[in-house]
C-alpha cells in the first residue's frame, strides 16, 4: 500500500491538537493515512502548498498566520472560503487543490449535536470579529439567521464585518458599542432579544482565565444557547456565568472536533469518527498552551 500524508501549515505549529486528533481517525477508521504537523514559514507558504501537489499528499490543515495569503495559491475555493476570505482545509483532487473552510460549518455541526440548534429564523449576539467570528457569522448568515447583534472592542472591525454581512446576506446587522468603563457591561436588549450568544474573542484563554466579555449574565436564561470559541480551558469563565444563569453551555472543543471531522471527510470520503476523534482531543488536557 502507499500511505496517504495529510498535515498542517502553521506557524507555529508545535500545539496544534489536530495531529493527535487526525491520527486517532485515521486508526480508528483503519485507514493507511498519517497527519503530520510542519512548521511553514511565511515565506515558503507557496512552496510548502507545491508540495501537496507534487508529494500527492491527501490534503493539509492551514493555520495561523497562512489562512487567508493561502487562498492565492490555489485552484478552486469554496463559497464559504470566498465569504470569509480564509481557508482552513485543501484537498487534492488530482492535482486540483480545493480550498475550504470548515471552521463555520464545524461551528454549526456543533451546536446542532449538542443542543439541537438551528439560526434560521433566530437572533444572535456574536461577541468579536477575529477571523474566529468572521467565519460564525458568515455561517449563520448562510443559515438564515434573522438578526445579529455584533460587538468588539475595536467597534472599527465590527462595523467592517456588518457592512460586508449586510451586502451578501439577508441578515440584519446592529453593531454595539464595547462598554467604556470598567463596571459598565454590553446593553441587556442584545442578550434577551438573543436566542444565541456566541463568545468569540481570545478572552478567557489560557493564561488568562479569569478574564471574561463584559455582560449581564443575569440575563442568561433557560432557553437561551451561550457558545464559547475558546477551547483552553474548555469549561471558560463565560461559559460558568452562563451556565449558572440558566443558558445551555457549547464549549469551543465541539467546533475544534466538527472542523477536524469535516476535514477527514474531505480527505478520505469517509464519515469521521466522531468518537475516536473527541476522545483523543480529551486526553491532551488538561494544556498549558493554547492549540
Ligand atoms: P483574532 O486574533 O483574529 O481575533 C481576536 C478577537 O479577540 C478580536 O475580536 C479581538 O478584538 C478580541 N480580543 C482579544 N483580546 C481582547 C481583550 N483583551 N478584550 C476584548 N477583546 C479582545 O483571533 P481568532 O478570531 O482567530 O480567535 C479567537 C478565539 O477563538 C481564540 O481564542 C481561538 O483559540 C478561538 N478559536 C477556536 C476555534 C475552535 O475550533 N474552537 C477555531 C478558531 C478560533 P479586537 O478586534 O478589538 O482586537
């Protein structure tokens, strides 16, 4: 048999999980394939996605800093790497690479197993606008979600991404101002007007866990979905507020392992499994560095 490479382009790239992830699938699917992390520096990005091509590897994993200088290198991308301008997944198709992005669709993935959530119709307050939020929000725009309420500290970025979201979705988008003082918290209209709030800016990461957004979290109530990006920690600040106030609680692992299974299935045509996958994500905690 001749093993299939598959890997990822980062840098740095030493504390990605996916390497621990993909290879548990790739064993428990009793597949002759192998994941392997490589340190891409920017400056060889174009020859580094070459390779793929010409070592006919499977596909790869890119990430930071290389999501979005990628996407010129390529032959095809997806409708949801073109909306948000960044590619997590290329796959060779023959010597074709396709450039995806399964970060938003891992988002929904997620959020559907876990609580069986769906936008369209709903209202959403998405906290940051990183390339994190920017691929939640293109998702759920996708998925028809009626409103989003958007906040970041830099209100410049957020109002960046509402004008791109307003001209290619039919979402309504109300940007919020970011609180000035340090007691004043984001306005209580976009948390109960909210079906879903999703919390992605890097607060509450690893080292800096006791830090969370600024919010009413008296406001989380039953029926409401409070979603965290942040995976290091998995159980965040943001998401023990709100879980204490009564919301349903979505760690950012789900999106991690959805990302991840997406990816395998583009690269192996095969359902991921799911299982195998989450437990080898469980045993790498509890980390000290961020993935
Ligand atoms: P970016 O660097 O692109 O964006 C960072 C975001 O966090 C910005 O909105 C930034 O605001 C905000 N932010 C950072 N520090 C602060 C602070 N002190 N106060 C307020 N806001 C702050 O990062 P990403 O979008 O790529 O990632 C964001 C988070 O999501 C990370 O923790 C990452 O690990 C996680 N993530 C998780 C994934 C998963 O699969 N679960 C996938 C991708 C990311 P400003 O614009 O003002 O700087």
């Amino acid at each position: 048999g001749r093993t299939r490479v598959c890997g990822i382009f980062g840098c740095p790239v030493e504390h990605s999980f996916s390497p621990a992830m993909q290879n548990a699938a790739f064993k428990a699917a009793g597949l002759d394939y192998v994941y392997v992390p490589f340190l891409v520096r920017p400056g060889h990005l174009q020859a580094a996605v070459e390779a793929v091509r010409a070592l006919d590897m499977a596909g790869v994993n890119v990430t930071i800093p290389h999501k979005e200088t990628v996407l010129s290198f390529l032959d095809e991308i997806s409708e949801e790497a073109r909306l948000t301008g960044a590619v997590n997944t290329i796959v060779n198709r023959t010597g074709r690479l396709f450039g995806d992005n399964t970060d938003g669709k891992g988002f929904l993935r997620s959020l559907k197993e876990n609580t069986g959530f769906t936008p369209a119709g709903k209202t959403a307050l998405l906290i940051g606008a990183g390339g994190a939020a920017r691929a939640v929000a293109v998702q759920l725009a996708l998925a028809g979600l009626k409103k989003l309420f958007l906040a970041n500290r830099s209100e410049g970025r957020a109002r960046e991404l509402a004008a791109f979201l307003a001209a290619q979705a039919g979402t309504e988008v109300e940007v919020i101002p970011w609180p000035k003082g340090e007691s004043e918290v984001l306005p209580g209209r976009a948390v109960t007007e909210s079906d879903l709030v999703v919390q992605a800016t890097s607060l509450g990461m690893y080292p800096r866990q006791q830090e969370t957004v600024p919010l009413p979290f008296e406001l989380f109530g039953p029926g409401k979905v409070a979603c965290d990006l942040v995976y290091n920690p998995v159980e965040t600040l943001f998401l023990q507020k709100a879980g204490q106030a009564g919301a349903t609680a979505v760690d950012g692992l789900g999106m991690l392992l959805y990302q991840g299974a997406l990816a395998f299935e583009l690269w192996t045509g095969i359902a991921a499994p799911v299982g195998a996958m989450r437990e080898a994500l469980v045993r790498l905690y509890p980390v000290k560095k961020n993935g």
